[in-house]
C-alpha cells in the first residue's frame, strides 16, 4: 500500500506540474494534441517518419485555430460563435 501511494503521489507531482516544453520545436499545447493524436492512431505510438512533420505541422495549426477562436469575446457564452469556429 505505502509503495502505491508513494507511486501515485510521483504521478500527482507530474500532473501538477504539466508539460514543460513542447516536442521537437512544436509548443507545448500542440505537443499535447500531437501526443493524444499518435496515441489514438498509432497502436504502437510510433508515428511514420514520412508523416510526423505533416501530422505534426496540423497540430500547430490547429491548436492555432483554436486559441484564435477562444480568445474572442465572450467566445463561451456565445453558441453562435461556437458553431461558426466548428465549422
């Protein structure tokens, strides 16, 4: 028991202190999608080289998108403006 409590409180810290630095010159928001996507399409968590700069380049763009729509005004409370950007 005290070993998986000292396990989970190393997993507590690591959760707490979120992703420091992005992955090989994407930002660390980007690194996050980046990191859910492979996880998702890739079983082995291994991307393709001909296609981790694609994949990688989409990331940015997209969480770019999003940062762009979310920081407008009143972008939660507006369900117009959330249709729109999920368009």
């Amino acid at each position: 028991m005290d070993v998986l409590a000292k396990e989970l409180e190393k997993l507590r810290g690591v959760a707490i202190a979120g992703r420091q630095a992005g992955e090989e010159g994407m930002t660390k928001e980007a690194t996050t999608f980046y990191a859910y996507i492979v996880a998702l399409s890739f079983p082995d968590g291994s991307v393709p080289a001909e296609s981790k700069n694609a994949i990688k380049a989409l990331m940015e763009q997209v969480v770019e998108q999003l940062q762009d729509s979310i920081g407008s005004i009143d972008f939660w409370h507006n369900p117009d403006k959330q249709k729109k950007d999920a368009q």
